[in-house]
C-alpha cells in the first residue's frame, strides 16, 4: 500500500496512458478481428472490463495524489477530469449519447498531465507538508 501511496502520482499517469491506449486500440483490435464468425465472449468482456479496472486504478491514485499536492487547482481538476473521463467511458459503455473519441482521448491525457505537473511542481512527501 505505501508503494501505491507514495508513487500515486506515477500510477496514475500510467493508467491513464494504458486507458488511452486501450481505447484507442479496441477499435483496430475488433476490425481486425472481424473476418472471424465468432469472437470468444470472455475476450470481448474481459477487454470491456479494463475500462472499469483502469477507471478503479485511476480513482485511488487521484485519491492518494490529491492528500499529497499542495496546489488545489490541481486537487479539483484531477477529480475533475476524472469525473469526465468515468462519465464518458459510462457513455461508450450504455450508448446513451454519440460523443466523440476525441473527448476521451483528451480527458484521459489531461490526467496524464495533471500527474505529471503535480509529480514535479506540487507534491509534498514529508510530515510537515501544508497540504490537507
């Protein structure tokens, strides 16, 4: 657990990349795919069930990363971002609204950033940090 807490930063940065990346190649992974009759069940649940573990990863990096920044901008567009980002793939995953790849594309980089800006500008590591 303390490595999650004190590489929160870093975890999440990560899971947003590998979140972008799996949305970016599930499209070409089913065309690909799509001379086949049957594409096996468990596949295509198991891919659809890493949109929610990286959403999960994702939630208790920004959780462990907002008690550490000393900047509240930061704290409130992580959350922020994250809140669109989970509301977009809810989106993708029900149908409800036809919303463009791009936003998931850039709500998932924007966390990427926000990680990285709060890794090297606003983290604060120690007992005696001002951050609450």
């Amino acid at each position: 657990m303390k490595l999650i807490i004190r590489n929160s930063d870093r975890i999440g940065a990560l899971s947003s990349g590998l979140c972008m990346l799996h949305c970016f190649a599930t499209p070409f992974l089913f065309l690909s795919q799509s001379s086949l009759i049957f594409i096996s069940v468990d596949f295509t649940l198991t891919w659809f069930i890493l949109n929610y573990v990286f959403l999960f990863i994702s939630f208790i990096a920004i959780y462990h990363s907002v008690k550490n920044s000393t900047n509240r901008f930061i704290r409130i567009f992580l959350y922020l971002f994250w809140v669109v980002l989970s509301g977009l793939i809810i989106n993708e995953s029900l149908e409800i609204f036809s919303i463009p790849e791009a936003a998931t594309y850039f709500s998932a980089s924007s966390l990427i950033c926000l990680h990285i800006y709060n890794l090297r500008y606003c983290r604060c590591d120690d007992e005696d940090c001002c951050a609450s």
